[in-house]
C-alpha cells in the first residue's frame, strides 16, 4: 500500500490558495489578514457554545451570566 499523504496535502493547501484567490478576484478587493484579537474571540465564541450544546445534550439548562470585570 502506497501513501500519499504529502501529495494529499498539498493539493489541499494549493485548493485554499486558489479559493482565496477566486474570492479575491471576484469580489476585486486585497488581501487582508485577520488580527489575533479577532481571531481569539472567535476561538472563544466557538468554545463557549462548544460547552453549552455538551451541557444541553446532558440534559442541563444553562444561562450564562457575564462575570464582572476587576476593579
């Protein structure tokens, strides 16, 4: 049995290269790259609903409450 998992990926990462591109030529505007703080709250937006939707399939009704920022 051959592997081919090198090939694999690059074919994959040359498709994310050229779906960047189409995107950006169709809609004619530049590349921009997203700032880590976008970024982090995305990963924490993601988490946060990550625990909930595992707490609600437990059977737990939750609400989430802000905590207070330190004085």
């Amino acid at each position: 049995m051959v592997r081919c998992g090198k090939r694999k990926a690059a074919v994959a990462v040359v498709h994310t290269i050229l779906r960047i591109a189409h995107y950006l030529l169709s809609h004619e505007t530049t590349y921009q790259e997203q700032e880590l703080i976008d970024l982090d709250e995305r990963r924490r937006a993601r988490t946060r609903q990550r625990a909930l939707d595992q707490l609600k399939a437990l059977g737990y009704e939750v609400t989430l409450v802000p905590k207070a920022p330190a004085a």
